[in-house]
C-alpha cells in the first residue's frame, strides 16, 4: 500500500482549495447535518440545497421534527424521492427526543432507525471529530481506483477490503474534513465515466491512472436482474377536483391516482374499469389512452397504461367489499403541494390531455 501520508497531505489541501461552498458545511449541529446526509443519499447537491434549506426551517431541530406529524414530513419530503428516508428521520427524531439527547458518538447514532454506518460516521466526524471513515459510493470509487483494488464492492467480503482502506487512510487529526475530501473528490473529480485524473491531486499514487482506463474500477458487478410490473392507472375529476388515492404499489402513503395491477394476458382498460368501480364506487365513462408510462424505483420498473375519463354520474351498484376502500382524496392540484405526492404523479399530470375539450 502506498505510503498514507503523502495521500493525506495532498487531499487535504486540494480541499481546502477546491471544496464547494455548501449550506451544511457551515455548522456542526448534528441534527442538520444528519439531515443533509440523509437527503444527499439518493438526490442531487443542487436539488438538496433549497430543500435541506425549507426543511430546517419547517423543522428547526429535532424536537420539532418528532412533534409533526408522519403526514407533514412527506409532505415537506415530496419530489425528493425515496420516502423511506423521510419515514425514518422521523422515527429516529422521536427516538432522540425520547432519549432527551442526541446521540454523541457513531455508535449510539446507529442504535436510531434509518441510521447505517455512512450516516453515522459522516455525522460523527465532522460534527464530533471522531475517527471514524465514511464508506459511500464516492469512495468507494476513489479508494477503488486509488489502491486498484480487484473486489467487488457489492460483495461483503469486497466491502470489508474496501473499509480496511478506508480507515488506515482516514487522517484523525482532521477526520470530517478528510471523509468530506474523499467525498468531494469522487463526486467532482473522480467520476465515474471520465475521471479527469489531471486536475487529481493523487494522480501521483493513483494505481489505476498508472494502469490506464481507472474508469475500469470499481469492479463491475452483475445487476440484479430489474422486474417488470404492469399496472393500469386512471386520471379522472369529480366536481372539478383529481380522483387520488393513497398508493400502497409504488411508494406507500403517498397520492396517486388509483393504481391497479395487471396480471397475465388482462387488457389494462377492463381491468381499470372492474377496479374503478370497487375502488371509486362509479362507472368510468369511454376511456381515452393518454399514454403509456415507464417509472423505476430501486430494481422494480413499472410500465403502466393511462386512461382518462368522465365517472358516470350516478353511483355505481357495485358496492367495495369490505377491504378494498381505498380512501378516495379529491383534491385541486393546486392543493397538493400541501400533501405526499412523488415522480409517478407528477408524470400523469403532465402526459397531454385530447383536446378539444381537455381537463
Ligand atoms: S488519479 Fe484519476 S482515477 Fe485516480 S483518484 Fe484521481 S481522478 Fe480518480
């Protein structure tokens, strides 16, 4: 292994110099930086900024983050996706504000829903200097390349050679600042499809730039093969407001329109008609095909036919079985930025409507 130190050195100061001016940088309070590195996971600096920004002023700190309400932290977290997330930093604000304080060490932040290794060592060093070494996919790829290191980081056993690195690299005079530069390092320099190994300031100890082509590593690994599911959905108003209902397919608890499974060789407008009238308790008028929708969250991808349509007026003599209410939500969409709503909604809302005569 290369000597560490020189490594350390120069990470070091090429962040002093090039490290990006972010809003989470600038404090030490483990509740917002916690919920930076929760939104960071899964979404992009530039959309996290404005929304860490809105959410700690909706939510100051973690004692008002366990007062609201499941409903009010999706509602703040739609469009960030992954609502898991949001889920989760509510149920470990409860913990904490139960506990009375909030967890001073790595460990302690671990015993908290939601919190896995990375969350917990990123909050731990920079906010309470503890030596303990972040391991995301940033570094991942810079320690992969940097040490050429022939695992698979999807693996346990690669995992486990990639945190070794990791931790005999870590500087722990300064260990925030060095997990926040591997961390900027592989998110502007070290990308994952062009590197720009000149303006790297460990090209020097880089064993795949001496190798050539360090867009190789990490080792490529077999995907989990990605599931199809089809469904049908149905975009329709009554008195002037969307017919939504609360998913339970994609992402539960957030609206949608209502969502139904199509199984084997069922045509998607009957199944949307059958399942309008026990979910709606109406008849769908003639169908009209917007389109046919593709939306991926994790390793499923579903494909799923748009219909649009006036109800009938009158009630439907199908009654829902007992289980099968849904809970129809009639809102304006002007009325749903005060509610959980995600991607797939907002791609039904923005598929053509026919015209003349469009909603
Ligand atoms: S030299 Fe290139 S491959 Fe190596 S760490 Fe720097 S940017 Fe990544």
């Amino acid at each position: 292994m290369s000597s560490v130190a020189p490594i350390r050195r120069a990470l070091s100061a090429w962040y002093r110099r090039n490290a990006r001016d972010l809003p989470w940088r600038r404090t030490k309070d483990p509740y917002a930086v916690w919920v930076s590195e929760v939104m960071l996971q899964q979404t992009s600096v530039a959309t996290v900024t404005p929304r860490w920004r809105r959410f700690l002023s909706r939510f100051p700190d973690v004692g008002a983050l366990a007062r609201a309400s499941e409903r009010e932290v999706l509602a703040e977290w739609s469009g960030l996706g992954y609502y898991t997330r949001a889920r989760n930093l509510r149920r470990a604000a409860r913990a904490v504000a139960a506990a009375g304080a909030f967890p001073g060490s790595a460990a302690s932040l671990r015993t908290l829903p939601g919190v896995g290794p990375y969350t917990a060592a990123a909050v731990a060093s920079i906010c309470f200097g503890e030596a303990a070494a972040v391991v995301d996919g940033n570094v991942v790829r810079v320690l992969s390349r940097l040490f050429a290191l022939r695992v698979d980081p999807k693996a346990p056993r690669g995992l486990a050679r990639i945190r070794e690195r990791a931790d005999a690299l870590l500087d722990r005079a300064s260990p925030g600042d060095f997990n926040q530069a591997v961390m900027e390092l592989g998110a502007t320099v070290c990308s994952p499809r062009a590197p720009t190994c000149g303006a790297c300031p460990l090209r020097r100890s880089c064993a795949a730039a001496r190798q050539g082509r360090p867009e190789r590593y990490p080792m490529a690994v077999t995907r989990k093969a990605t599931t199809a599911l089809r469904f049908v959905t149905g975009l329709s108003r009554r008195r002037g407001r969307l017919v939504l209902v609360e998913d339970r397919d994609l992402v539960p608890g957030q609206l949608v329109t209502p969502l139904f499974p199509v199984r084997g060789n069922e045509r998607p407008d009957e199944v949307l008609r059958r399942e309008w009238r026990r979910t709606a308790g109406r008849e769908a008028g003639p169908l009209v095909a917007l389109g046919r929708l593709r939306h991926s969250i994790l390793e499923r991808r579903y494909v799923v036919d748009v219909f649009t349509f006036d109800e009938a007026e009158a009630p439907s003599r199908h009654r829902r079985p007992p289980g099968m209410s849904r809970g129809l939500r009639l809102l304006r969409p002007a009325e749903l930025s005060g509610h959980a709503h995600g991607g797939f909604l907002l791609k039904v809302l923005r598929l053509p409507l026919p015209s003349p005569g469009g909603r």
